[in-house]
C-alpha cells in the first residue's frame, strides 16, 4: 500500500509539473498581455483602468512580476510560489495577493460542487430505485429515458432552462446574488440535474444486478416484500460502487462549475479565473489552474486509493506494476 | 415510520425549497412595491479597490456618493455643494469654505488639512507606484507645481494646495481655470481620505471593508470584488441617508440586466439593442424606457500602414463620408446610438459639433477617391477594420457600405480582446491600409475641456503618428518592444513624432492649443472642426443607452461620462 501511494504520489507530481509548463506555455502563447494593453492605451482613454500608467511604474511592474526573465525562471517562480503557497500579487488586483483570492474563491466553489452533488445524489436515489422497481415496466423506460436526457444536456443549458421557467416566466427564483440560500436553488439544481441522469442510471443497473441476487430471492421467498428487500438488502449493498461515480463527479463539478459561475454572478475560482484569462492576468492564470490540476490529481488519486481499499486485487496489481 | 423516513430527504428539500421560493418572492415583492428603501443598480466594478487617489472604476464608484469632495454633479451637470458650501475665484486663486459638521464614517472630523493630505497623496507619483496602478490625478488640472511633482522636480510639499484654518482650502492654479469646478465634480483626486486611517497602510486596506473610512452619505458595508457590493449610510454624515442600503452589482458583457430587472432584482437596466424593440412593445416597461446620451464614442482610426494611400486627406475625406451613420444608429443600433462627430465633443454638450463636420455624400466620397486616383476604388488596397469585439456589426455595416459606395475591398478582423490589443500597432504591409476600432470618452461633460494643453501633450495621442508616413511607422512599431525600458521607448516615440508629424496636423493642434491659451470658444469650435476635417478618425455612433427604471425611483439622475450611466450622486436616490 506504501509503495502504491508512494508511486501514485510521483505520477502526480511529474503530471503538476507538465501541466504547470503546458498552461504556462499556453497562456505566453495567447496574443497580448496585460501590461501591453496597457502601453497600448496610454494616453487614450480606450480602457479606463489602465489609463496613464506611468513608464517608471512600467518597469516597476515588469520587475515585480520577473517579466524581462528568461522563460524557465518566470515558470519556476509561479511553480515555487504555488508550492510553497507564498503566490504573488494578481495583475488584475495588484492590491491582492492570489492566494487571498483564492482563499476566499476556491471554497465557494468547494461548496457550490458539495451542494450539487449532495442535490444530486438526493434526486437520483428514489428515480434509480423506482427504475429498478419497475424494471422494463413503463415507469422504468420513461424515467431512464429522461435520465438519459439530463445526462445530454450541459450544465449552462439545464441553467439557462431554469432561469426561462423560474425566473423569467414564474419570478419565483433569483438569477444573481449569493448571499441568501434561495440564491443558490437554481445554481445548485443547474449542476446537480445533468448529473442525476448519470448516479440514476447507475444506482439502476447495480440495483438490478442486487435484486437478481440469490440473498434477495432468498429475502422474498421468506415472505418479505420487493420494497423491503430493495431498502433493508439490495440498495445498502448497490450504493457502496456509486460512491466511485460520485468522487469523480465531485472533481469534475468544483473544476466545471466556470460557466454556472459565469452565468450567476457568483465568486468562485471560476468567475475570477475567466476573468483572469481575459486580461492575461498571468499569476492568478498559473495559480488557479495549479489548484485546479492539484485538486483532479488529488481527486483521482482518492478515488483510486477507495477502490483499491475496496478491492484488494487493485491495491496488489499496483504493487506489483 | 421507515416509510416516512424514506421519503423525507426528498420532501424536506422540496419544502425548503418552496420556503425558500416563497420567501424570494415576498422579497421581490417588498423590493418592489413598498419602497423598502433598498437601490439595486449595476455598475462597473474593476475590483481594484476604493482608493480615490488611484484611477480605478471602483474609485469612480467613491466619488458619487462613498466619499464626498469639495463639489459634486446635480442634475444636468450643475455643480452642487459638497464638503464645501462656497468658493470664490479671484484669477488663479480659488478659495473653498468647508462645512464644520462634515464627517468620516469613523466619527473623525474632515477638515481642511485632510483635503491638503489627500490632494498631495494623490498628486504623489509614489502613491501610484507603490500600488502599482495609474494615479487618479492625470495631470489636466493646473495646480501650481502639480507638473513639476510628477516629474519628480519638486517636492509634494510645494504642491498649489494649502489649509487656511481648519475649514478654508485654497488652490493656487498656474493659469486661470474656468472648468475648474466641472473637473472637482468629475475628478477622484480631491476627495478627502482620513489621513489617521490611511497613513502608513497597505493598499489592501482599500479591498476591505472593515478599513475603507470615507465622508460620503454612504460607506462600503460588504465588497466581494469583481461580484457585489453592498453600501449603508454613514452614520456619521451631516445630512439625513435617504435609503437604508444600495447594492451594486457589477457590469460586464455578460450580465443580463433586463432579465435581472424583469426579475426585480435590479432597479435599473441598460438594454442591449435586441431587447430595444421586446420593451417597446411592452405597455408597462416602455414606460419605464428612459434614453440617455453618454460621452462614449465608437470610431475608427487610421490604422500604421506600410502603404501611403491613407497620408492623402481626399481619400480619409472619401471614407469618412462615405458612411451613413443615421442608418447605423436607427438600424442596426435601434436607437442606442445616435451619430456621432467627434470622439470626446458630443451633440448634447455642443449642438454645434454636427453642422460643421463631415456629412454623409456618398457623390462626394466617390469623387474624393477617384480624384485621389483611384476611380470607383480601382488599384486601392484591401482595407482592414481591427475590432476589439466578436462579433462587431458596426464594422461589418461600415464595411458593406464602404464597399458599395466606394468599389473596394474591405475585411472586418473581429477579435478577441487580448488579440486585438496584440494587434492594434502591427503596421499593415504595402498591399493593405485600415482603420482600428477605438471608444473614446469625454472626461468631463464640458467640451471645452477637450483642448490640447500643449503641443507635446497631444503627442500622447495617436494621431501624430498615423500621419507619419509607412517607414517612420515601422521604426515606431519597433519601438513597441518589450527589450527597451518604458520611459526610453516613450522619450524615442516622442522625438520620431516629433520630426516626421505631418505640417497639417501640426498645424491643427497649434490651433487648439492656441484656443485653449486664449480661452477663445470660438477658436475651439475651429479648432474641432478642423481635427475632424483632418479625417484621421472617423467617429460613427455616440452611445445612447436605452435604461429601464423602476418607477419608484427617484433623484436619478445619469452620470453620462461613463458608458454605464449611473446615477451622478448616490445621495440624490430615493424610493417610494
């Protein structure tokens, strides 16, 4: 197990650092930067924020962020920083460090993915359930065929859908805000329903296979009623795999709620990093795709080290590999 | 009991969300309906932080109503009472009588020595520097010796400010300064800061709202920045707050405020032009419908070009009148724009500007061309349109126009902003002139105010050198890089202007410093026409912004400097 975690440890760290050069390299790649579009504008009052930044606070800059540096030390510095959590300032909010933003951003956006799983996983149940209940009956293909659609559409769409229903044509629900907990109904439920089609199809099928089991016929044929064999017996037993959807999915939401924060105005990780890629805010770029890329890598490794707490033949084969 | 116990996840978060739905709505009704005193408005929020010594939109927010100057804008632009309740000019001195009840919201007294402080804070390059970020005093301004300290030739302490008593400021000017009040309500540098707060800290004190200290009816309560703000009246203020609580959300491209207004979650919206003709048609909300002119233009300007077809003023002539703005602005902008003749000088700060420029005559355009030689657009390059904007129907309507009127060949490069920027001083090849697409803006709602100081300040702008021919832009483009030190690459940019600026455009900005030396309207009015005749740039459409307001606003009153249009003084709003 030691020498699993210790290997798996590695594969991570050589992974952080490709992907730290390959975001690094993208982001140099991109046309323009920040401190270019302010030169540009100097004197012309295109861009307000940046209007008669002074030469010598040009080379300030250029200085501070290590900008005239050859490629590899700028990329060292951003990695150095990330690592020892000792980040510099945002170009964009040159009054704030990253690290502050994203103390206060990646926990939004931490809460926002526990919220829509945890929605989620509340949804799929009973609709997985029923499915399996009903098993090719009417109810079974309906609920599933809606599953599959839930699981078609992205997340900004199902927001968008939402925001037509509850918004614009019942006024029922907020579109933007964050502070009271009505505010994060249709943000939650716009992440949480594409992934209901995916946790109900699987709890399903595993319920299925739990049912068709001799413990269950067993259960049944001691007079017990379907219901009581599918909650006492087979769903304890069927939940235990959902949990490795679920971890994935959990990576997955805290990295991919960007476009919902877009949409709703809400300050997670996702709204400060597009914005951050828009004006080539290369120190809050680096180090949210670093907490980004550490957190899929840290996901990915937990997942794997459940199954292999789980199933033994894994934890063996990754000894041996 | 199982049975209940099985389905009480579901319903429980069913029922709380109903409450929570229910609750939304009875808020949505109380924001609405009963005046509960709670403004909801959007306007740019940059994040940058509140400090008035610094250019930065959150610092603009400071000004109409966070903080408190010596003046500030009433309706229609009059100057109200600030801080200061009487002035006298007597030539270049300015004197100011403050009010002895003024407060910050942290109880401390403002007076007239926290004005010096502040003044002399934000005049300071090092206050910029050490923030990294641009100051809010841009130099326009004649305080005596203000120059001379930016340029780091006198000390702050000689700047042309100084307390006489503890409620009597004074300015010393270099030159008498009639738009000196305009600029004071415009301006951020003169609002006062608490120098006991603010001496010594960091600039994130201006992120937070537990340090930010400030004199106006209203004080930053919660800031989250990029996302909202939250404002509530400053206890300590010497005039009763009319609203409990203003949030603020921020503008940006993506922010739907017409759903969020239909949502009453907003009390204003600017619309986009598709949502023009949806509201019109709604009984209710064109009621609400108000339109308001801004100081921001769209235009185009000559882009750096190996070829020299655009050094010749028929063909810039040819372009420049070749473009039906009315068109534009009725059907492509549904009326949130109207045609514009300058790029700072708007028709509703001088009716004048339309008469004497460039008028629409497609005849003309093409006779400019062909005299130019190029008939009916034979021979002339490929013209490039660089916008900063995908997609930009304004580009793609004066393209299909230019190509019917005048028979040449024009592509629309629409790109994303950072491309764009990349962009905007590469210096075309031979085969290829155009135009780049730029806003520009008015600082202050007086016209008169946008005279050239001098001759080496107008350099800063663009057009000396689009004048220059194409090998004096190539040497300019090298210029751009980034293995030279900003102030050497700016000193070398200025001398090449200087020796290879076209005798015409020299003579024009002669003119207009002429004009401002002299204080001569006339010789402005002159002056303008004549910049516009140059053709340099070619201003399409002043932003005309379609605002919904909820009718139980009142005191709003647009500030029309800025392309967002909120109110001009937070103190002025109230709700039924």
């Amino acid at each position: 197990m030691v020498r699993f975690l210790a290997r798996r440890l590695a594969y991570m760290f050589i992974a952080f650092l490709c992907i730290s050069l390959v975001t690094f390299m993208l982001m140099k790649m991109a046309p323009g930067s920040f401190f270019n579009a302010n030169f540009q504008v100097n004197g012309v009052s295109a861009v307000a924020g940046s209007y008669g930044v002074s030469p010598q606070v040009m080379d300030a800059l250029i200085k501070y962020y290590h900008l005239n540096d050859p490629w590899y030390v700028q990329w060292w510095y951003y990695v150095h920083g990330f690592l020892t959590w000792h980040m510099g300032t945002s170009f964009e909010y040159p009054g704030t460090r990253t690290v502050t933003i994203i103390d206060t951003a990646f926990p939004f956006s931490v809460r926002l993915a526990l919220m829509a799983v945890a929605t989620g996983v509340i949804i799929a149940i009973p609709i997985g359930v029923t499915a399996a209940m009903r098993e090719n009956g009417w109810m079974d293909v309906g609920l599933m065929f809606f599953a599959m659609l839930g699981t078609s559409l992205p997340a900004y769409l199902v927001a968008v859908l939402l925001i037509v229903l509850f918004a614009l044509w019942l006024h029922l629900l907020p579109v933007i805000g964050f502070t009271h907990p009505q505010d994060f109904i249709l943000p939650v439920l716009s992440l949480a329903l594409p992934m209901v089609g995916a946790l109900s199809r699987y709890l399903r099928n595993s319920l299925i296979d739990s049912l068709h089991s001799e413990y269950v016929t067993g259960v049944i044929a001691k007079g017990g009623s379907l219901s009581r064999a599918v909650w006492r017996h087979a769903l304890r037993n069927s939940l235990l795999p959902m949990i490795t959807v679920v971890g994935p999915q959990l990576a997955g939401l805290m990295t991919g709620t960007v476009f919902i924060e877009e949409i709703f105005d809400l300050p997670g990780l996702g709204h400060y990093f597009v914005g951050a890629a828009n004006v080539r805010d290369y120190p809050l770029i680096m180090d949210s795709a670093l907490l980004y890329a550490t957190v899929i890598l840290a996901m990915n490794l937990l997942v794997d080290l459940t199954y292999g707490l789980f199933d033994p033949r894994i934890r063996r084969a990754g000894d041996l590999g | 009991m199982k049975k209940v116990g099985r389905i009480v996840a579901p319903v429980t978060m069913a029922a709380v969300m109903a409450l929570s739905m229910a609750g939304y709505s009875q808020a949505a009704s109380a924001a609405s309906s009963s005046g509960s005193g709670v403004f909801t408005f959007y306007t740019i929020d940059d994040g940058a932080g509140f400090d008035p010594a610094l250019f930065t939109w959150d610092a603009r927010q400071s000004q109409i109503g966070i903080f408190e100057g010596l003046v500030h804008f009433g309706p229609n632009f009059s100057i109200a009472q600030g801080i200061a309740t009487s002035w006298k000019a007597n030539g270049t001195t300015w004197t100011f009588y403050l009010r002895h009840n003024a407060r910050f919201s942290n109880g401390d007294p403002v007076t007239a020595q926290d004005f010096v402080y502040s003044i002399r804070r934000a005049v300071n390059p090092q206050t910029a520097a050490m923030a990294h970020k641009a100051s809010s005093f841009q130099g326009d301004v004649p305080i005596k010796n203000a120059q001379k300290i930016i340029e780091g030739a006198a000390p702050v302490s000689s700047l042309g400010v100084k307390a006489i008593g503890n409620y009597t400021l004074q300015f010393t000017l270099d030159r008498p300064d009639p738009t000196l009040l305009s600029q004071l309500a415009t301006d951020m540098w003169q609002l006062p800061v608490d120098p006991r707060v603010v001496q010594g800290k960091p600039e994130s004190i201006w992120t937070n709202p537990q340090t930010i200290v400030s004199d106006g009816p209203y004080m930053v309560s919660s800031y989250v920045q990029g996302t909202q703000e939250i404002l509530k009246p400053n206890p300590y203020y010497y005039a009763k707050v009319p609203l409990q609580e203003i949030k603020i959300l921020p503008f940006s491209a993506n922010a739907n405020e017409y759903l969020t207004y239909q949502n009453h979650q907003s009390d204003t919206a600017i619309l986009t032009p598709q949502d023009v003709p949806a509201v019109k048609n709604n009984p209710t909300l064109s009621k609400q419908l108000h339109w308001v002119q801004t100081a921001v233009s769209y235009t185009l300007q000559v882009s750096p070009s190996m070829n020299p077809a655009f050094s010749k003023l028929a063909v810039r002539q040819a372009f420049a009148e070749a473009v039906n703005k009315q068109v534009i602005a009725n059907n492509v902008l549904l009326g949130t724009g109207v045609p514009a003749y300058d790029g700072k000088v708007t028709s509703w700060m001088a009716p004048w500007i339309a008469k004497g420029a460039l008028q629409y005559n497609p005849t003309q355009a093409q006779h400019l061309l062909a005299a130019a030689g190029y008939p009916g657009g034979k021979g002339f390059p490929t013209v490039r349109i660089l916008t900063g904007s995908n997609p930009d129907p304004i580009a793609e309507a004066v393209a299909q126009m230019w190509q019917q009127t005048l028979g040449v060949n024009v592509q629309v490069d629409s790109e994303n902003w950072g491309t764009y920027l990349a962009d905007m001083t590469k210096v075309l090849p031979s085969n290829e002139v155009g135009f780049t697409q730029f806003g520009q803006s008015a600082a202050f709602p007086d016209w008169k105010t946008t005279m050239p100081l001098n001759i080496s300040g107008w350099q800063r702008t663009n057009v000396p050198i689009w004048s220059m021919s194409g090998g004096y832009q190539a040497q300019y483009e090298k210029l751009q890089s980034y293995t030279m030190a900003p102030g050497q690459k700016n000193l070398e940019s200025r001398m090449l202007i200087a020796k290879h600026e076209s005798p015409q455009v020299r003579a024009v900005m002669a003119l207009g410093v002429k004009a401002q030396a002299t204080n001569n309207a006339a010789l402005m009015q002159k002056y303008v026409i004549a910049k516009n005749h140059l053709a340099y740039v070619i201003p399409i459409y002043t932003v005309n912004n379609a605002v919904l307001i909820n009718p139980q606003v009142h005191g709003y009153y647009p500030m029309r400097m800025w392309l967002v249009t909120p109110p001009v003084w937070l103190g002025y709003i109230t709700m039924n």
